[in-house]
C-alpha cells in the first residue's frame, strides 16, 4: 500500500528557533515530493523536489529529497509567527494523484 | 484571475440528503482533482480527471459521483449522505501533472 509519513504530527517551538520537519514514503511509480503550506484555508505550494532536483530553497524554507533513504526534510531557520500552519508532505505518481501525509501542524510563539 | 473556485463554502446536511458540490477553473488545466481531508489523515483523493468528459475513481470513491462535461467544470455529487461523509472537500487542478497543484478553498461539509 502506498504511504507518506510525516513526523513529528505536532511541533511548538518559539519565534526564531529553527526546525525540521520529516517526511518518508513508500510508493509506487514516484514521480515527484511535493511541500504544501495549509493555514486556515487552501493549501499552498512551496516545493517541488525530483530525481533531477533535490535540493530547493526559498528564502528560510529549504527542502532536500533522499531518493536512496526515500525520505525528505523541511527546514524552516529564523521562525515567525506568521510560519505557523499546517505542512503538508506529497508524493505525485505518474500524473494522475497525489499521495499525501498527515500533515504536520507547526505553532511558533512570539 | 480566480484559480480554482469551490462552490458552496459551507453546507450542513441531514443523513439521507443529497447535494452537489461545484469545482470550477480558469486556467485552462487539464487535470483536475476532488480530495476529502479529515483530521489526522491528511488529504485522500476521491474521483480525479484527466480531461473533459474523463473520471477515475481515486483511493476513496465510494458515496460519490462525478462529472466533467466541460473542461472548466468539475462537480462532486453526493446521492445519500451520510454522517462519515462530513469532512472538509478540497478541489484541485493541474495542468499536465507535471507541477504543484491550484487548490480551491474548500467546502466544509456537516453531515447529521
């Protein structure tokens, strides 16, 4: 069966620390991994990492893929309040879906 | 320029009910996509289509119908409601498969 595992679910920290966020999957036909932020509404794309990709950076955020341990990290440095949300790990197969994890749910405190 | 617009944002049902659920896009996207998210479980695709007058059962199809007549339009119907159908429905849209997809808003769906 095809999955995507996000640790950890739930993650506090305050305002300028530093976190990474997990990602591991097991699918099949991988064709990409895909980072959302979700706030209160639709989610939003940050990053698309492929076998011809693998590292990615925005800004604070950076995303790198491990094709051989099938996982990925997000790295948010420099927290803000305004970072807080849900993000959303997923992995696209062929280019009929997406397969997504459970989603972690960051919260940064001033 | 909208993106993808779901219509309604917001509906309570009675068991037993039945409603449709509007996706509509304006970027001409091929692929288009309904996905439920419920807490803890992160976003299950229900039906998804590859083009106009095309659907395909996703990995939680059952319950639901759905239609694609026209390219822009991709509507999500349920016959009988029922109370594990309350979830938040979110619509998406890509064009070729190939990026990161447009979300809609979502509908945030109560079944009683």
């Amino acid at each position: 069966e095809d999955k995507v595992v996000q640790s950890p679910l739930s993650l506090v920290v305050h305002e300028g620390d530093t976190v990474t966020l997990n990602c591991s999957y097991e699918v099949t036909n991988f064709r990409s991994l895909l980072w959302y932020k979700q706030e209160k509404k639709a989610p939003t794309f940050l990053f698309m990492l492929t076998s011809s990709g693998i590292e990615k950076k925005s800004g604070r955020l950076s995303s790198i893929l491990d094709k051989k341990e099938l996982s990925s990290i997000l790295n948010i440095t420099a927290t803000q309040t305004g970072d807080s949300a849900i993000y959303l790990c997923a992995v696209a197969q062929g280019a009929q879906k997406l397969v997504f994890g459970q989603g972690t749910r960051l919260t940064i405190n001033p | 320029n909208a993106g993808v617009t779901q219509t309604p944002k917001f509906r309570v049902l009675k068991t037993g009910q039945s409603m449709t659920l509007l996706c509509a896009q304006d970027m001409n996207h091929e692929y288009m996509y309904w996905y439920r998210q419920d807490p803890g479980m992160g976003l299950r695709l229900i039906h998804y289509s590859v083009g106009e007058g095309t659907t395909a059962k996703g990995e939680v199809p059952d319950g639901y119908n759905v239609s694609r007549l026209k390219k822009q339009n991709f509507l999500l119907g349920l016959e009988s409601a029922a109370p594990s159908q309350t979830s938040v429905y979110f619509c998406a849209s890509n064009m070729d498969g190939s990026y990161g997809y447009t979300f809609g808003s979502g509908t945030r769906l109560t079944v009683v």
